[in-house]
C-alpha cells in the first residue's frame, strides 16, 4: 500500500510543470537591441534566430522566428514574457500558452516612441526608456517643405526588370527619417496592402532620386547593374 501511494507521488512530482522563467524572450531584433540599448540585456533569456545585434546576444539561445517559432523548445524555456512586433503579426496564439505574449506595434515613429516607453516598463527601465522614446521624437521631426527633393526608397528584393519594386512605406520609422533629413518621400500615401508598385507607376512619380536600400554591401559590379536596371 505504501509502495502505491509512493508511486503516484512520484508520479505526481514527474509531471510537475517546470517553473516560469523571470526573463523576456525577444523574437523582434528591434527590440532586443533596444533592451540592449537600455542596459537590460540581463532580462532576455533568448532571441530569434534574426537577433544579431549586439553581438553579446549571440550567446543567447535562438528560438526562430516570429513567424516561425520554435515552440518545443519556448515551452522548455518557459519565458515571462515573448516579445513580438503587431505591425506585421505573427504566432501569438500558438505562443500565448508558453508565456505572456506581448505584441507591440513597431512602424510609425509614434508607435516606435509609445512601444520604447513599454519595453521600458517591462525591463524596469522607464528613465532609460524615456530618453529613449524623446529622442526618437525629436530627432526624428519632420524637416521636408513642398519644395524638398523627391526620393523613392527602394527595397532590398526588387528587380526592375521583372517588375518588382519594393519601397519603404512613408508612415514608417524609414519614412519619418527621410523626412527629417529634409526630403520628401516619392510615395505620399500609406498603401494598403504590401508596400509594391509597378515600373509604369515609379516612371509616372519622376522621383528626383533613387535610393537602394540593402541587406548587404554590393560590389562594384553588382552596384552597376543596378543602376543599369533603372535606366
């Protein structure tokens, strides 16, 4: 009779769930370097696999991505908190059982500002956060007058020459810095869908530049070509 009752205490013990974990698991690499950047790097306990900066946070364990978490693997992990971007969606649901889920917007510059000052509030860095969140606002402030040069933003992953053209949104963080360096954005409105146009279209703006935004340095060639592309 003992050794039953023993058994299903131990039995008990064994399927005891583990112990929820005090630190953030940051999936958006804007907010783990921002965690970083107010000195709390002490309070992540895993990035994605897209978290590289700083470089002190590659010896954080990776969990894949926002779209594509790693989900055994969080559930052994058992964060607080999973951090996640609202503009763009993701997992919540599947992630909302391993941990507090919380989706923070990430796009315009007042999304950036309010999101800063929430980061602040989780890793106990709201002073930090403030300037932050000031800083953001401020040097950020739009310069552009009517007159102001037009520029289109043009994504890494466009080819001209099959019609694909990405561009940085105007209402984004990109977008509020174009502005603030004194030029205006070729695209005057939000789109509601992807941020996509045709080349018949980016002709019809007439941009007076064209800037190429990059995931990598190119080569000299390769930088040729570009510019040939958009001739």
């Amino acid at each position: 009779m003992f050794s039953a009752v023993l058994m299903v205490l131990l039995g008990c013990q064994a399927q005891k769930p583990p112990e929820e974990s005090a630190g953030i698991l940051s999936l958006i690499p804007a907010f783990t370097e921002t965690i970083a950047y107010l000195g709390a790097e002490d309070k992540l306990v895993g990035r994605s696999d897209y978290c590289l900066n700083p470089k002190p946070v590659l010896s954080l364990p990776a969990f894949g991505s926002s779209l594509t978490p790693n989900l055994e693997a969080i559930a052994r992990l058992r964060p607080k908190h999973i951090l996640l971007d609202a503009s763009v969606g993701g997992s919540g649901k599947e992630l909302s059982p391993l941990g507090e889920v919380v989706a923070l917007p990430w796009l315009t510059l007042d999304e950036v500002a309010q999101s800063t000052l929430r980061i602040g509030e989780l890793v106990e860095q709201m002073p930090a956060a403030a300037k932050l969140s000031e800083q953001f606002r401020t040097q950020l402030m739009s310069t552009v007058t009517e007159s102001a040069p037009s520029v289109l933003l043009m994504m890494s992953g466009s080819d001209v020459r099959k019609g694909q053209i990405w561009y940085i949104r105007p209402d984004s963080l990109h977008g509020a810095a174009l502005n603030a360096a004194g030029f205006r954005n070729a695209i005057s409105e939000a789109p509601n869908g992807p941020p996509s146009l045709s080349v018949e279209r980016m002709l019809s703006l007439d941009p007076d530049v064209i800037l190429f935004l990059t995931t990598t340095s190119l080569d000299d060639s390769a930088q040729q070509a570009l510019i040939e592309s958009l001739s």
